[in-house]
C-alpha cells in the first residue's frame, strides 16, 4: 500500500466521452470534401502523456523550470506529500493505483483519427500537419504487431503497386520508429482521390505504435520536403491532390473538445466570422512555420517574445507548447497554478480562472484563445478535495519553434493553403 501522497491520479475526465468512427462520410457539398475528425475509440486524456508524446515528436528536452523535473517519473505529485493518513487512507483504492494507472495510461497515442481509404479499405488514421509520411499498419508486419489493429491488407487491393527499392525511416527522439517498405495505391480522402500514392509499410515497428490500437497510421500533411522516404523522396497525399481540388487547402474546423471536421479543396465562409488573417508561411524546414514573436495575456499588454520568434501548427499534438517566458507569464496570473515536475508540467485547482491568451500569427496579426479553453482535462485531487487541471499552454522547453496543437486549433477555424503556402485564421462561426 503507498500512502505516500493524496494526489489521487485519475485519468482525464473532462473530455471523455468515447465516439466510435464512423465510416468515411462522402459527403460532397460543391467541390468541397469533408472528413470527420473524431476522439479515437477508448483513449483516456493524460496530459503528462501528451507533453511527453509532443517532446518526442520533436526532440525537446523536458523544461528546466526546476531541477530534477524528469518526464518519465511518475512519483507522486512533491507539494502534497505530506499528507494526512486520513486523507490518504479515504483515497487509498485510487492511491494503491497511481502508479500503475499512470504508466499503463502513458496513453501516448493519438488523441483523434479520420476514416482513409486506401486500395478500397477504410482505415482509422491520424492526420497530421507536423509530418509527412502515409503509413499504415499492414499485413507487412509480423502478425503479433498487427493484432487489435485494422490494417491494410495488401493482398487484397488490386491497385497496390510496390516500389522497388524505395524504403523509409522514421524515428521520434524517444527511440520509437517505424520503418518498411513502400508501394502506391489509390487513396481517397473524404471524397478527394489519389491513384498514385505513396503509402509506406512499416515492416519493423515500435511498441508505442503497436499499444495504440485505436489508431493505425499516420497521414502526414506538413510538407513533401520532409518525407522519410529514401531514395526518393515521396509527395504527400496533400501535394498530390492540390491540382484537383478547386483550391488546395485544407481546414480544420474543430469544436470544443477537438473533435470536429477537416474539409479538403474549399474555405467554408460560413464556418468562420469576421475577417480571416491570411499569414505566410515558411516550409522551408516542412513544416507550417509562420513567425509567432508576440503575446498578450488577458488584456495586458502585448509583450515580445524573446527566445523563440516562430511556431508551426501541428494537428498531430494534442498540447499548445508556448515558449518558456510566455508560459510563465501566463501561469503567474492563475491562482495557486504550479509547474510539477511528476506531471512535467504546470497544474492548478480546476476551479481556477484562466486568463485569455493572445498570440502573434505571422507579423500583424494576434489571435486570442479564450481562457475557458485553455485547460487539458483534469488529472486528480488535491489533499484538500480540490480537483487538479492540467494545463493545455505547456512550455516549449529548448525547442526553437513553439508547437501550436489542438488546444491553440480549436479555438479557431484554421486554414492550411499550399498557395504561398499560406494559412488562414479565423473566429469560429
Ligand atoms: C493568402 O495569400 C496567398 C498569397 O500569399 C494567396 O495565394 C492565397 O490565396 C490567400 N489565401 C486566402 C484564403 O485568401
């Protein structure tokens, strides 16, 4: 039995609720094609997972904010270890669990997936902005990393051609990977068809892609210059079907809890109000980098940035990474908010107040992400009764770009268009 903290881990509550995908809907409206965007199947929020997963993904060392802070430590949270035996003893069926339910819930899977179709076989598959790889799991692989998984059966498209002599790569700062073989098939998004894409198969694959059943690839839609891919680097499914959509472009247009929509080939006018920002983007590292050197918090004043002058807009993390002095800045105006080095990030009672945040897209433009939306999920309880959130503004630690996720995407209706390349950034209708 460990009494050793009240902080009851529980898993995420807030944004529970379970949505099952649905079969692509092809529902074309005009020239317009849209794909649902749903929570996977099962997945548990966590938002040490999901920093973690964010961290990896780009090779960020964990934040410096106070020594000793070690993502992978999961001890029970420092500020409350002292607590009453009485306190402990009324949680203890949750306490004896903490350990546990915290590494097994190191749920570092994707958060929401969308239906692909890929040689005639609809597949569950993470859209992702901040790659640019098309890979699925596959009857490639052996058969024990298959299991709980849909894949792609290869015998069964009569479409699929291999690639002979083409391989790829991809490895994530925490050591998982993915690696295979290549061929091309017809692939069809929401209604937009591709007939020679590359779709990559891993044949070696690492656990935490195996452990994440619910989703059983990646769609990468950052850009072609950073496909894994070798010899020859391949085009993205987006490259490839800019020419057939009347305008290439892709929205997200994302509710509350990140679930939501993505529409390819068409800017709905009536998803958005007031005037869109139309800002440039810079792909030359593959990404949708654009300069982001400025914030506000609350109605503060707008204050530079000064370590990191630009961010990119990632569909595939879930968190918002803001650079250090901003994160800081914000949480010094929540009450009682504080970074914790077991949950390597900051944390404050649930009942708190979170200020608005405005940050810079591009050179002239601020977009404000309200308070109330600002908050990841809950992850447990203080000694005294109160319920403990994790933030979703986390710090980008060493990284020399912020990472704009699902908490800064949802609150906007966002346009990825491979004209300039640009995006676009709305209120929400
Ligand atoms: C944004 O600006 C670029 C030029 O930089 C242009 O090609 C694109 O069409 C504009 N996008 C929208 C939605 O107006």
């Amino acid at each position: 039995m460990k009494f050793l903290s009240s902080f009851v881990v529980m898993l995420c509550l807030s944004y529970e609720t379970v949505a099952a995908p649905t079969p692509a809907r092809l529902q074309r409206k005009g020239t317009s094609y849209k794909v649902e965007r749903v929570r996977r199947e099962g997945f548990v929020a966590d938002g040490a997972s999901a920093l973690r997963k964010a961290y990896s993904k780009y090779g960020i060392t964990a934040s410096t904010k106070e020594s000793g802070a070690d993502l992978w430590d999961f001890e029970p949270y420092a500020t409350v270890k002292e607590a009453t035996s009485s306190s402990a003893a009324a949680s203890s069926a949750s306490a004896s669990q903490t350990g546990e339910v915290t590494a097994t819930s190191a749920d570092d899977g994707s958060e929401f997936v969308s239906p692909v179709i890929i040689g005639g076989q609809t597949i569950n598959m993470d859209f992702d902005t901040g790659s640019a790889d098309l890979w699925v799991f596959s009857s490639e692989l052996p058969s024990e990393d298959q299991e709980g998984h849909t894949i792609f059966e290869v015998s069964e498209s009569s479409t699929f051609e291999l690639l002979e002599g083409e391989t790829f790569e991809i490895s994530y700062g925490d050591g998982s990977s993915a690696a295979g073989v290549v061929g091309t098939d017809t692939v069809n998004i929401g209604g937009v068809t591709v007939t020679s894409q590359a779709v990559e198969l891993p044949t070696t694959i690492s656990a935490e892609f195996i452990e994440d059943t619910a989703s059983n690839g990646l769609v990468g839609f950052a850009f072609s210059n950073i496909n894994a891919v070798s010899p020859d680097q391949q085009k993205t499914f987006f490259a490839n079907a800019a020419d057939s959509m009347d305008e290439p472009v892709l929205t997200a247009q994302l509710t509350d809890d990140g679930t939501g929509e993505y529409e390819l080939g068409y800017i709905d006018t009536s998803k958005y109000t007031g005037e869109m920002a139309n800002i440039t983007i810079d792909s030359s590292n593959g990404y949708w980098e654009f300069a982001s050197a400025e914030y506000a918090i609350g109605s503060g004043d707008t204050q530079s940035i000064e370590d990191v002058q630009v961010a990119i807009a990632d569909t595939g993390t879930t968190l918002m990474l803001s650079s250090p002095d901003v994160v800081e800045a914000f949480y010094a105006e929540v009450d009682s908010a504080q970074y914790s080095n077991s949950y390597g990030g900051y944390v404050y009672p649930c009942s708190a107040t979170l200020p608005d945040l405005s940050v810079a897209v591009g050179s002239s433009h601020l977009v404000t992400i309200p308070g109330s939306l600002l908050t990841y999920c809950e992850i447990g309880t203080s000694s005294s009764g109160e319920t403990v959130c994790y933030g979703g503004l986390q710090s980008s630690g060493d990284s020399e770009i912020q990472i704009y996720g699902d908490i800064f995407l949802r609150s906007l209706f966002v346009v990825f268009d491979l004209r300039g390349p640009s995006m676009g950034f709305a209120a929400r209708a």
